[in-house]
C-alpha cells in the first residue's frame, strides 16, 4: 500500500519512513503541507497519508481539509500526527477531515497498529465503491427492462436496439437472468 508521509522534521520524516518500509508499506514524503498536496495530485493510488499538524505553508490540519473537499469521493486514509494532544485539538483535527490522529512522539506499535485499521478501511471503502458500481450497473439493465419493449403480438418476438428480433424467452433469459 503506498502511504504519503508529510513531516517537516527531516529526522523525524526519516525515522518514520524507515518504520513504515520496515512495515511494508510503499512511501512518498514530503516536507511541507504544499509538498504534500503536489505528491498527492501526482500519485491518485496514495491510499493513506500521515500528516504532521505543524508545517510551514499549508498545515497539517488546512491539507486535511483540502483533500476532502476536493477529494470527496477518493477512498484516502488520514492520520493526522502532532505534539498538540489537548481534546480541542483532537478535534479540530477529525472535523478537518482526518480519519484517526496520533499525538507525538510517536509509539511505534500503536502507529502500526492504527495504520492497520487504515488498511481495513480503505480495503472496506473500495470493496463498497466497487459494488455500488456493480448496482448501479445491475440498476441500469433493470431499467432497460422495465422500459417499453416492442413486442410483435403475431410472433410474439422482442425487438432489441439493434433492431433484430428475437424469442420473447432468449430476450428476457439473456437480459434478466433468468430460466425458462
């Protein structure tokens, strides 16, 4: 899974990436919240970003919420990562649009371990997209059906769009799912 680690603290960014590949996870970074939103744009597949509250330019918290409202239907996990632990702050963050957040420093298992329940919801948010798409799709082929049919009531055949008859029972076995 490739995972957008956005940290202004070079130290800090190395020791999380090298947490975080140790891990398995593919990593881009940034160092700063406008770095952070240019990697986003390049790479649609970033599936999850850790973000740190306190960056130069565009924070943490500002990035949050930019990626929301431009990205509302993009299935991205958000953990937004600080020192500011006080209840406000915690949520201040989820209202931007983060998912979970993590106060510093950061415990490694607990991170890892919040990191899995973002791969357990991003994997739940596209098998939902994935078969919304398929009732959508099932949804249209009910609807054609349920659109006027021309029907010869002589032989008793079913006119599809291109133009070519057919029996009533193919048409609808074909169209519906269903056995004669």
């Amino acid at each position: 899974m490739k995972v957008l680690l956005a940290e202004d603290d070079r130290v800090a960014r190395r020791l999380l990436q090298a947490h975080l590949e140790r891990w398995g996870y593919d990593v881009l970074t940034a160092a700063d919240g406008e770095g952070a939103w240019r990697v986003l744009t390049a790479h649609t597949d970033i599936e999850m970003a850790i973000v740190d509250w306190m960056m130069p330019g565009l924070d943490g918290v500002a990035l949050c919420r930019r990626i929301r409202e431009t990205w509302a239907e993009r299935p991205i996990y958000l953990l937004l990562c600080t020192s500011r632990a006080e209840a406000d702050d915690v949520v201040i963050g989820l209202n931007a649009g983060a998912d979970d957040y993590v106060t510093k420093p950061i415990n490694g298992p607990e991170l890892q371990a919040r990191l899995r329940v973002g791969v357990r919801t991003i994997s739940l948010e596209t098998a939902l997209h994935r078969r919304i798409a398929e009732l959508d799709e099932a949804l249209a082929h009910v609807q054609q059906l349920q659109g006027l049919l021309p029907i010869c009531m002589y032989c008793k055949k079913i006119r599809d769009e291109g133009d070519v008859w057919h029996n009533i029972e193919n048409y609808v076995a074909r169209h519906a799912d269903v056995q004669f």
